[in-house]
C-alpha cells in the first residue's frame, strides 16, 4: 500500500515547500554578476602600489589641506568621469573649463574598452583616458573604475587635493570659478559644519563630500545579495552603508580607498540577487564611515532625481524641461549653499544648455 502511485505522489508533493524553504540554505548561490578577472585584479594591486609608494616617497611634496589658495593656487581639483558611451556633454565641459587656469585641475576618463567610444581629438578631453577595464552596471567591477581613476590621479599629480566622480551624464551647476572657491575657499559652504575661527582667507578643515545613509527600506536585502553572511565578521550590518556613487573625495580619503584589501575582499564577491546588488553604492560609503566617518560631510554635491526611478535609474532629465528654472531647483540644497553637478541628462539636452550656459550655467 505504501509504495503506491498514489502515496508516492502525494509524498512528492509534500515534500516541494521543505524543498523550496530549505534549498537556498543548501545549495551554493547562483551568482549573476561576473566575478573580477584575476588579470585585472593584478593590474589593479600594481597601480595602487605604485601611487601609495609615492605618496610616502620621502622626496614627494608635502602637501596638506591647511592652505591659502591666495597664496598657493596650485591645489587643482581632480575630475574623474566613468563612461561607457561617447561623453554627450564634451562641448559643455569645453565651456566650463574655458579659460581657465590649467594649473588649477586635471582630468582623467575610464572607458569601458569593450565598447565603441569616440575619443575627442581636441578640446579638454583630448588624451585625457586612462587605461581601463570592462565594466558591468551593477557589479564591483564600477568600484574597481573609480580606484583606478584615483590611483592614476594621485600618481600623476601630486597638487590634486580633490577629486570628483562624475558620469558621462553628469553637467556642471555652477561655473569653474565656483566650485573651485567652494571646494578649496568658502567658509561658508559646507552647512553641516561651520568653519571655526581662523586666518582669513585659511580654511582649516576639509572633508570628502559623499553620501552616507545609515538607514533605507531596502538596506538588509542589501546587505545579504551575497549571501546571509558573506559580509562578515567584516562587515557587519550595522556598519553596512549606502549613498551614491558620485562623490568628492579628499586626497586622505582617496588614498585610504586605493589602500584598502580588507573590505574590498567582501565586496568583490559576485552577488546572487541582481535587483538588490549595486556594490558602488555601498562600498565607498561603508569603507569611509568606518575608518573616517568626522572626515566626511555624508552627502553628495552632485543632484539626482529618484522620481519615477526605472530598474535602479534615476529619473533622466530630456531636452524639453531644460530651463533656468529647472537649474535653480536642482542647486538648492539644504546641507550646503548650492549642489554642483547634477544627473541625470539625455543627450539631446546638450542644445539647449548650451543656449543657456553662459546666462545661467556659469552666472555666479
């Protein structure tokens, strides 16, 4: 009686929920992102070698952030751009830089080389790509850029002080001028924390302008895309951060990134829940909220929209809503006097931004 049709079948189908309840307990995760070449990850330790090794070379300049830019112009402003399409906004960044002094940034682009870039043979982009790796949106493979954007920049300048992540679909706010005097002179600025008492024209303190949320709906999800307990001893997940991708770093800061081995071994693992995994958005801020946290100001100067958001984008501003107005809303910010840079942007708003960008871009 027991081993018929009936009872088989009926046990089988018992035996689906125990099944299901216990198979991710079981069975090894099905990773969906693909892991880091071990190629690239050799390139990787050898450029952070070499940019750490002169930071500390006993004939490398010694360079603090208790400065006058009166009197010492020469600390620039790294911008870094991760791109994996032709840069949309070159001719806007032409403008922004016009003019400018070239002793006061530099510029560096990583591309992703499996892709058909246009490489602009004039104009400030001109010869200013790294070399670079495949990238994948949503990976560790994004953390990887942007290391490799700081440890290039730290290795070719040793006046960058402070370095910006931006996309290719990323425009400027304000004009040169202003974010440089912001960034290196304001001592009004920065509305999280005045600036105490000092020399004029001396800002004592500087901080890595990056975002750090502590709390979201979505944070434990987060934190277990790798598995419940990849993460630790690590990584614990109260320690666990998120915040956006595109920051302002400080040299200390950017330093201390490349540096890292300890938790970048937990965040390069692949993820096996693609719709929770986005690894740029809670390395960075997880790492400096855990080995600097008074260092950073915990937000970002660079505007996004999350209206509307569509698989994890943000909302994409289109031609026909660029307007002085729409530029006055996205400066306002309530942690400093005005953001800088904002996303996201079609392509075809180049136009009309560029119609407004000497009136209203770079009117201070």
């Amino acid at each position: 009686m027991l081993s018929s049709p009936f009872i088989i079948a009926f046990s089988l189908l018992l035996s689906f929920p125990i099944l299901f309840f216990l198979a991710p307990r079981i069975l090894p995760p099905r990773h969906l992102s693909p892991p880091i070449p071990d190629s690239d990850e050799i390139d990787d330790a050898a450029l952070f070698r070499r940019a750490i090794s002169l930071s500390h070379h006993p004939n490398q300049p010694s360079r603090t952030f208790h400065l006058s830019t009166k009197k010492n112009p020469s600390f620039k402003i790294a911008f870094l751009f991760l791109t994996n399409t032709d840069i949309q906004f070159a001719p806007l960044w032409d403008r922004f830089f016009h003019n400018q002094p070239t002793n006061l940034y530099n510029i560096y682009v990583h591309a992703d080389p499996t892709v058909n870039i246009t490489r602009p043979d004039s104009g400030v982009f001109h010869n200013r790509f790294i070399p670079s790796k495949k990238t994948y949106r949503a990976s560790p493979t994004l953390i990887s850029a942007t290391r490799r954007l700081l440890a290039t920049a730290i290795l070719d300048d040793p006046a960058n002080a402070y370095f910006a992540v931006l996309s290719q679909h990323c425009i400027p706010l304000h004009s040169f001028r202003y974010v440089y005097r912001s960034l290196f002179v304001s001592k009004t600025f920065d509305k999280s924390e005045p600036e105490p008492e000092s020399e004029p024209g001396i800002r004592t303190k500087y901080r890595s302008f990056i975002e750090i949320i502590s709390k979201t709906p979505r944070m434990w999800k987060r934190y277990v895309a790798r598995g419940r307990y990849a993460m630790m001893p690590d990584v614990p997940f109260e320690k666990f951060r998120v915040g956006s991708q595109f920051f302002t770093l400080t040299r200390k800061h950017a330093l201390l990134i490349i540096a890292d081995r300890k938790l970048w071994r937990k965040f390069k693992l692949p993820c096996y829940r693609e719709d929770e995994c986005y690894p740029e958005e809670h390395y960075f801020p997880t790492l400096l909220s855990m080995a600097d946290p008074d260092g950073c100001t915990k937000y970002t100067l660079t505007r996004v929209n999350w209206t509307g958001t569509v698989n994890g984008h943000p909302y994409t501003y289109r031609s026909s809503e660029v307007s002085p107005e729409l530029i006055g809303r996205l400066r306002e910010s309530e942690n400093s006097e005005s953001y800088l840079f904002a996303r996201k942007f079609s392509p075809d708003c180049l136009k009309p931004l560029m119609r407004i960008a000497k009136s209203v871009l770079f009117k201070d």
